[in-house]
C-alpha cells in the first residue's frame, strides 16, 4: 500500500502529456523469495504477471499493451504493435525490447540469450512474422484471448505461461514479433553477471 500512495502522489495528479492512472495491485500472490532472489538478485514481492493483470483488469480496448515499469517505448512502438491485429487471425504481437544497461555489456555474454535480460535476442525474426514466445516487456495480446485465458497467471516468467497457453487454447492463431516496435528495457548492474546468467538459464528453462 505504501508503494501505491507513492506512485499515486507522483504520477496520479501529475501534469502529463499523457493522463496516467494508478491502480493498486490487490493480487493475492505471494511468491518464493528464494526464487524471486535467485533469479533476480533481489527479494521481490510479487512478480510482473499479476501486476500486468491489474491494469488489464481496467483497460476497455481491443487490445491489452504491456510493458515493465523499467521499460520505455519508442512513439511509434504501440502503433507498430496494433497494426497487425487488423487480421482477425492475430492474437498476440510482441516488440523488441533493446537493452539499457546500468554499466556495459560483457564481452562474454552471448547475443542469443538477451532473453535473459527481458530483451530481444539473436534468433528472432528481423521482419514481422510467427514466433512462439513473446517477451512481456514489450507485448501485447488481443482482450477477447486475454480474457478467455484469464489473464496471466505465473509470477515469473508471465510471458512465457501466457504465451505456451495462448499456442495452446487458439492454434490456428498467429502470435507474431514486429522488430519495429521497439522499447528500451534498463538493464541494472547486478544483472550482468555470470551468477544471474546461470541461474536465470536454469530457472526459465525448468519453467518450459
């Protein structure tokens, strides 16, 4: 609740070119802080999944964007994610996330696994088209689906339980990644070392 009366006193009453409401996350989840803190570095008290449902919970459009609240989008980002849901048969689109680190990138670390920072990642496609996994960072999914699934429901690795659901309940579906749709994701120092390379390796891998 502190956390909430805080965002609300900054952001809430704020003059911005964008009206922004605050909402307080009532979730009940209550997750593993020795698995928040391995994967993350830090104890956390609720994940990004039912913070995201949250806001879905409000949102009365076609389609629910979502992004983390260490990301920022490009101005063109959310209109590059909803041209394609003028096909029917769409159901998720997902954008590139690049990453902002807090230092600089190691020179060891691989550019395919990105993901581990919640960025796009080499391997993904370079023009709009099907992939399986989208990463919550920089999505969004069609509200009649979104609804249908009931929202997200892991608290780590959101993104990849709605997306494995998503491929699941609508198979004739497209989830697609547009590579112009693009958001910054700040990239924290504690995450760029070998310690959270491994274990965030681990942890999503034993989540698939």
């Amino acid at each position: 609740h502190d956390l909430f009366t805080a965002c609300q006193d900054r952001w809430g009453t704020a003059a911005l070119d964008v009206p922004v409401r605050v909402i307080e996350n009532q979730s009940s989840w209550v997750p593993s802080v020795e698995t928040e803190a391995n994967s993350d570095g830090v104890a956390r008290g609720y994940g990004g999944g039912s913070a995201r449902n949250a806001g879905a919970a409000e949102a009365r459009g076609d389609v629910i964007v979502t992004f983390d609240d260490d990301a920022w989008p490009e101005p063109d980002c959310i209109e590059y994610l909803l041209a394609p849901y003028e096909d029917p048969a769409v159901v998720a689109v997902g954008g590139r996330p690049v990453p902002e680190y807090e230092t600089s990138r190691p020179r060891w670390f691989p550019c395919t696994f990105d993901w581990i920072f919640g960025c796009a990642y080499q391997g993904l496609p370079v023009e709009l088209a099907p992939t399986p996994r989208l990463i919550g960072a920089n999505m969004s999914v069609r509200t009649t689906a979104f609804r249908k699934l009931g929202g997200f429901r892991a608290v780590d690795f959101d993104d990849l339980d709605i997306c494995t659901r998503l491929a699941h309940e609508f198979p004739d579906s497209a989830i697609l990644y547009e590579p112009r749709a693009v958001a910054h994701h700040y990239v924290p120092a504690k995450r760029v070392g070998w310690r959270y390379f491994w274990t965030r390796s681990f942890l999503v891998n034993r989540g698939k």
